[in-house]
C-alpha cells in the first residue's frame, strides 16, 4: 500500500488491519521535496566551475601585478622626474636673476667708476651697508633707496622696514624659506682678489682676467639671509668658502659653504654648474686678475 509523503514519521490506525503502525521516515533524498531520485551534486557542479574560479585568480593576480608595477614606476621614475622639472625651473629662475643683478653691478659701474665694494664699513672696519642695497638705482627701486638711512645701521628700526620689502630680483623662486621670509641666497663672490674685495671698490681697469671668466655672483644652499645684511656674502678666503656645488634643495639646511651652481660672471654670462664641478676650476674663475687658464665650455661638456 502506497502511503502519503506526507505522512511520513506518524503512527496510526493501519487501514487494512486496524493496527496501530508507525509510517517510517522518508529517505534524505527524498525529503523536503519528495523529488524522487534526486542526486547530490559532484564536486565542481555547484556555484562556480573550478576553472572559472581560476581564471577569476589569475586575472586578479595579474591586475595587482600591473598596479605594482605602476607604483613602482611612479616612485622610480615619475616622481624624480617631476622633482628634478622643479628644480630646473628654479635653477631657470635664479639664473635670470643673477643675470639682472649682474647688468646692475655694471651699470653701476658705469655710474661712478667703480663697481660697489662688498660692503661700506665704519671707521673701525666693521660691515655697515651691503651692496644689494647700494645698486638699488640700478635695479629701478629708487623708492627702496630713498627709504634706506645709510646713516643708521642696517638693522635699525627703520632700515628694517627696507628690509621687509625685498625687490624681488634677490629671490629664489621656488624655495618656501625665501618666498615667507624675505630673505635672499644670492650672494657675491668676495675675496681679496676677487671684484669685491670686501670694502674696497674695483675698476674695470684693474680686472686683468676676461670678464666672462671671472665669477661674481653665486648662489648659496641655504635657508637664506636678509638682503640687507653686509656681513652675509660668500668669502672665498674663508673656511667656509668651499666651492662645492650641491645643488639638492632637501640637504640645503643651515650651511652657507655650499653652492646651488648657479652663478654668474662679470660680463653678465651665466651658468649652472654641475655638482661634479672641479672646485680648482671654481677657484680660478673667483679672481680677478689671477691669470689663470679658465675654459667654461669645456667644463660644462666634460665634467669630472
């Protein structure tokens, strides 16, 4: 006798014998659904087939490959790349400044028959009023110069004032220290056989060498100084005048002994020096009638 599934597990009166009979279980199979003959899945039947899951995997594992490899790029290669686009244009900028405080100075000159001395100094010697200041004519900042007491000392009350409103031919662009500060890292090449032999002042008729030879005015690593300040240039005959070219701006720190390479000559040439620079070859162009053998082009094409 056939019985209901859906009496399956119940006890009761048997229909032929009035007995009282137990219906057994249904067969897991055949549970839930009474789908008779239904079979449990083999392995891979159910949700998704093993070779898609690895296809899945390996395209994963390809595109991770692919964004590491882009990561990698970007820190190896871009991100330096762009770094070094920055300091170029800086390195641009500066150059084109120390070109128009070059055309200054011999303007200058041109004035009053000297170029400036490094510094004007009091009667016991001592650094009063710099030469960034004294060619402020020059430069087309005549309100500046009015402004200036060469009377006071440069750090007074009222030079200060001067000082907080530096033209901006003395800034480096680029570099935050100069920008928020007002300060500047150009400076000039002094020496006592240099054009600024601190404070005496230099004709051209006393400058023997060619004037595309002879370095005046470099620009220092650093965090910069104020413009005004008549004690802050590069003093060759000093310890701290190395010569070396560094021109990293994330090492330019405190030191003053370094330089960036831009520099600019007498004649208003200017360059950029490697950091590979011979500092002999520096040396040599820092004077002014030294006489020594001096090839800037052959320099800039076959650095050491």
């Amino acid at each position: 006798m056939k019985v209901l599934d859906q009496y399956a597990g119940q006890t009761g009166p048997c229909a032929v014998c009035a007995k009282q009979i137990q219906i057994p279980e249904l067969p897991e199979d055949q549970a839930g659904g009474g789908d008779k003959g239904k079979r449990s899945p083999k392995p891979g039947e159910d949700g998704v087939a093993l070779g898609n899951l690895l296809g899945i995997l390996g395209g994963a594992v390809v595109a991770f490959s692919i964004l590491f490899l882009s990561a990698v790029l970007i820190f190896r290669v871009a991100i330096p790349a762009f770094t070094q686009m920055q300091i170029d244009a800086q390195n641009r900028a500066s150059l084109a400044n120390i070109q128009k405080i070059i055309d200054a100075l011999n303007a200058y000159h041109d004035a009053h028959g000297t170029f400036p001395p490094a510094y004007f100094a009091d009667d016991k010697g001592k650094p009063e009023h710099s030469w960034r200041v004294m060619i402020l004519p020059e430069l087309g900042r005549q309100d500046l110069y009015r402004e200036y007491r060469f009377d006071q000392p440069w750090d007074s009350a009222q030079n200060l004032s001067v000082t907080a409103q530096m033209p901006d031919v003395y800034r480096s662009y680029g570099d935050s220290q100069t920008q928020l500060n007002n300060t500047t890292r150009f400076a000039a090449v002094v020496g006592k056989r240099t054009v600024f032999p601190y404070d005496k002042s230099v004709s051209r008729s006393k400058i023997l060498d060619d004037p595309a030879s002879v370095l005046t005015i470099v620009e220092v690593q650093s965090i910069g100084f104020d413009w005004t300040d008549p004690t802050e240039d590069y003093d060759v005959d000093s310890p701290q005048g190395t010569m070396v070219i560094l021109n990293k701006p994330t090492t330019s720190g405190t030191s003053r002994s370094n330089l960036t390479g831009n520099v600019g000559m007498l004649n208003g040439d200017t360059y950029h020096f490697g950091d590979a620079t011979a500092i002999p070859f520096l040396r040599a162009t820092s004077t002014r009638s030294g006489g020594e053998p001096v090839d800037i082009k052959f320099e800039l094409q076959n650095p050491p």
